[in-house]
C-alpha cells in the first residue's frame, strides 16, 4: 500500500512540473548545437520529468548553476555553461549520446560535440563542483595551447544571430564557407600536433609492451621445459624406485624361503641325531649284555675246573 501512495506522490510532484523553473540552460533538439561545441566547456545533466532522482537532484543541481554562474558569485566562470536536457520530449539528444539511464551527468570540452567525462558520486553539490573542477583544470593541461588557437578561429567566424537575422548573399556564404574550412583545418592541424605531441611515449609504451610479451613468451617456455625435466626425472625416479622395490620384494621371498628350508633341515636332523642315540645306547646295552654273559660264563667255568682239581 505504501508503495502505491509513493508512486502516487511522485506522479503528482511530476504533473506540478519540478523542472520548469530552472535557472540552468536548457538544450533541446532544436538548440543544442548552437551551444554544444562552442568556446565553452559544457555541464550537461540528461533527466527525465518523471524520475524521482532527478527531482531529488534538483536543488543540489540548482545550487551548482548559482556556483559558477550567477553573477554575484566569487567563482563566477565565463568559460562554462551547466546545462539539462529533458529526455522525455529530446529524444535526438538522448539518441546522439546514448543516454540509457537518468539522471545521467556529463561535460563536452570545448569546440568537441562528445562527453569526455561523467559524473560518477554521490550528487551533491560539493561533489558537482570538485568534480567540474578537477575535469576543467585536468583537460586544460592535457590540451594547452590546442583551445586557444581554436577559440582565436571560433572568435573570427561569425556567429549567427538569432535576433537580427538575415538572408546571407552569395558572396557572404562564400565568405562563412571559407571561414568556416579554415576553422576546420585548424581543428585538424592542431589534433594532429597534439597527437605528435604524444607520439613518442605511444610508440616508447608500444615497444616496452613488446619487450614485456616477449619476456613473458620466454619465461613461459623456459617454464615448460622446466617442466618437463622435472616430470621425466620423477618419471626417471618413479621407475627406479619401483624396480628398486621389486628387487627388495624378491630377496624377502628368497630370505623366506631359505628360512623355511632351512627350519625344516634342522628339524630332519634333530630327528635323526635322536634316532642315531637310540640305536647306539640300544647297541651298547647288548654289547654289555653279552659282554657281561661271556665274563660270567668264563668265571663259571675257571670255578669248576678248579673244584675238580
């Protein structure tokens, strides 16, 4: 229920119309390229009369426009335009720069139609102004020199205007046509000397990445042949160890073995050595049975012929 009364809330907030009382510049399909690749940096915010974190922004945006532009303020800047465009009604602007989603925050460098740079913070006014700060202040270093001499062509060409304007003649197109392939070649020239100016530290970067790959190529082979020794020793070792094992199985079957027969031996010959000590003690006792039967008898004998005599 309660999501039913906010989506309420905000479709009656949106039919009050939030947006229309702005102080910021308002681009449109009909006017955007009027502003939009000028001598000026652009703060373009992308929103949409129904989104509920556009009109959350709204003060927070607001106050950035009274930051930078409002003639009263101490950081007033002649050099930047913060700007909106409604999405709901512009749909060629949103489709020029693939706006998807809303609020969406950018800013175009000067004498460029594309956004080099979007907002990604929390949105508050603090974060709005560092962040058109720091992108101004990091672009002009980036390109110093490059704007100036563009602004210098911009300047010469005339600008048209909206209030006094007049059907050109043929000479005066002549004249704008000429101005404006002169403005044209120096937008070219000076892009292609500030490219040369980075050419250089491409082309160093470039070779110091192909040193690196090849590097890497050849560690990565030395790592595989590594590799591979390492696998055919332990393959090596693997196969020693076996037979190594094999062999040490073979002499405990051996040893076993021997212990056996050799257990049955010694058994055998117990046997017999008892058998040998019967036959002999047997022996013996016959022996000095018959020994003792003679002597009695050779005594008998001696003892009745001395009776007769």
């Amino acid at each position: 229920m309660w999501m039913i009364l906010i989506l309420l809330g905000d479709f009656f907030e949106c039919k009050g119309g939030w947006w229309e009382d702005s102080l910021t510049l308002e681009l449109t399909d009909n006017n955007y390229l009027q502003h939009i690749g000028s001598n000026k940096f652009i703060v373009l915010e992308f929103y949409a009369p129904w989104c509920h974190f556009c009109q959350h922004m709204f003060p927070e945006y607001e106050a950035v426009w009274k930051h930078f532009k409002d003639p009263q303020s101490n950081w007033k800047r002649d050099d930047l335009e913060i700007s909106r465009a409604n999405m709901q009604v512009n749909v060629k602007m949103g489709n020029d720069f693939q706006i998807r989603e809303y609020p969406t925050i950018g800013i175009i460098a000067p004498f460029s139609n594309k956004i080099f740079s979007f907002f990604d913070s929390e949105r508050t006014k603090i974060n709005f102004i560092n962040w058109i700060d720091k992108q101004i202040e990091e672009y002009s270093e980036k390109n110093q020199g490059i704007n100036e001499n563009l602004s210098d062509v911009h300047d010469g060409i005339e600008q048209p205007d909206e209030e006094n304007h007049h059907e050109h003649t043929e000479e005066e197109e002549e004249i704008e046509h000429e101005k404006a392939v002169q403005y044209e070649f120096v937008i070219e020239d000076r892009s292609a000397e500030f490219s040369n100016k980075w050419k250089g530290e491409f082309e160093a970067l470039r070779i110091e990445i192909e040193e690196l790959r090849k590097y890497v190529k050849e560690q990565t082979q030395e790592i595989l042949l590594l590799t591979s020794n390492i696998k055919s020793i332990l393959k090596d070792q693997t196969l020693t160890n076996i037979q190594h094992f094999e062999n040490l199985e073979k002499q405990a079957e051996e040893l076993d073995f021997n212990i056996k027969n050799r257990n049955k031996i010694e058994s055998t010959q117990t046997r017999f050595n008892v058998t040998h000590m019967i036959v002999f003690l047997s022996l013996g006792a016959l022996v000095g049975i018959g020994i003792g039967v003679i002597s009695t008898k050779m005594k008998g004998k001696k003892s009745y012929e001395k009776f007769d005599n």
